[in-house]
C-alpha cells in the first residue's frame, strides 16, 4: 500500500508530504521564519560563525556558504568585511535563489548546483556548510568533505554545523525529548513537529559527533575543534583548519 502523500503542515506555512521534504518550491516562501524557530539560537550561531571568520577572511578572500539559501548568512557577513571579500552561494534551489537575488550584496554570486555537482573554479580562505551535509546522501557525503578540503586553501577554515544523533540510544532520547519541548515553545503544534519527522523521513541523515569527524579527518583535515553551544545538546558547530 502505498503511504499517504496528502500534503500535511509542519509549521510557518510550510507544507510537505510524508518522506519529501523539499527546499524548492514554497518553502522558500516561509523558510527563514520557519529556521530560526526550527534550529536552537539560529542567530547566535550565525554571530559565532561571523566571530571565527575574523581569522580567515582576508583582503581578496574568496569565501564558499554551501547550501546558502535565501542568503541570510552571507549578507550578514558581507557587512562584516570589505567589499573586495567574495563571496559565492551554493544553492540549486530556484525559489531560494530568487529570494538571495533580491537583497544579496554586490560581491556575492550564487552557483547553482548541489555541492557534488559544482565545478569550483576557486580555492577559498573560507568555507560555511550550516546544516546542510546533514541533508546530502551518505553513500556521497565523503566526497563531498574530500571536495572542499581540496578546494580551501592552506591555512584556510572550514565551518561545518549540523544536527548530530546522540552517542547511544538513552541520549539520544533525551536529545529528542528536550528538542520537542523547545519546539512546543516555539510555538509549533505537536501534529506539526509529527508532521516535520514524517516528512524528513530518509532526506535528513544526521551523523554522529564521531561518524562526522571520521568523515573530516579522511577528507585530509588534522586541525579539529568541536564547539557544542550551551543548551543545543542536538547542534554541534566544528570549526576544521587546512594544515
């Protein structure tokens, strides 16, 4: 039998179908509303990341956000450093891409193509994956870590920010329960925090804090930091220098 394929509501006016969610389409529309109440202290990370790029990003960097859709985190970059900064965003997605257009700095270029299918010209002092490898297939997620390392200059960094699974299973439920209770307070319904599981189904494949190392450290990365931020026992930010 086949599933239900009835769209449902997973919240700010985003709709989806069981095991199909999708970046495209009107997702775009609601998607930066819906993210910063969806992932704990959404802005505060994006504040970390601009703080770490203070010591990579030079006169005439080159800098990559892989998966930037709408643009937010360039564009508070962006005002952060000089205009002869580059900044180029990975986005296949046409809806996001259109909403960037609108308000994204005269330096910035959107590329667009998935990660795995880009052919970057460039070699970057500054490279941004902010919840995005989490969403690239597995049997293709080490050649995509392989990719940018090949592709960040010497000395260059590399900020990666995921959703990680808990080490054994009772933290693991411990994660998931607080992360419900967080998104009740945010004002999802439970149907709707339901509906975002179902919809998620086999297109979010979150690693663990040690399968997401193994990944960096085979792609050629030896300088490793990991910053778990206060309260986001489900979010881990791992800064990653090329030596």
């Amino acid at each position: 039998m086949k599933p239900n394929q009835k769209k449902i509501s997973v919240g700010s006016g985003i709709h989806s179908k069981n095991a199909r969610w999708s970046f495209g389409g009107q997702t775009a529309k609601y998607f930066q509303g819906h993210v910063e109440k969806s992932v704990p202290f959404y802005k505060d990370c994006h504040n970390l990341i601009a703080e770490f790029s203070e010591f990579f990003i030079k006169e005439n960097s080159y800098c990559l956000d892989v998966g930037c859709s709408t643009g937010s985190l360039i564009r508070l970059l962006s005002k952060r450093h000089s205009r002869r900064v580059r900044w180029h965003g990975l986005e296949p997605e046409k809806e996001m891409m259109k909403i960037f257009k609108q308000t994204k700095p005269g330096n910035a270029t959107l590329i667009p193509k998935r990660l795995e299918n880009a052919k970057l010209t460039n070699k970057y002092d500054f490279i941004i994956a902010f919840c995005t490898m989490q969403f690239i297939r597995p049997s293709i997620r080490q050649q995509c870590y392989s990719k940018i390392y090949k592709k960040l200059n010497w000395g260059g960094g590399f900020i990666l920010f995921e959703k990680v699974r808990a080490p054994d299973a009772r933290f693991q439920d411990i994660v998931s329960q607080i992360y419900t209770e967080f998104k009740i307070n945010q004002g999802f319904t439970e149907e709707q925090i339901v509906n975002k599981t179902k919809a998620l189904k086999g297109v979010l494949e979150p690693f663990s804090t040690a399968g997401n190392l193994g990944l960096i450290k085979r792609a050629g990365f030896v300088n490793v930091a990991v910053i778990t931020p206060i309260l986001i026992p489900s979010d881990e930010v791992f800064p990653t220098i090329k030596v």
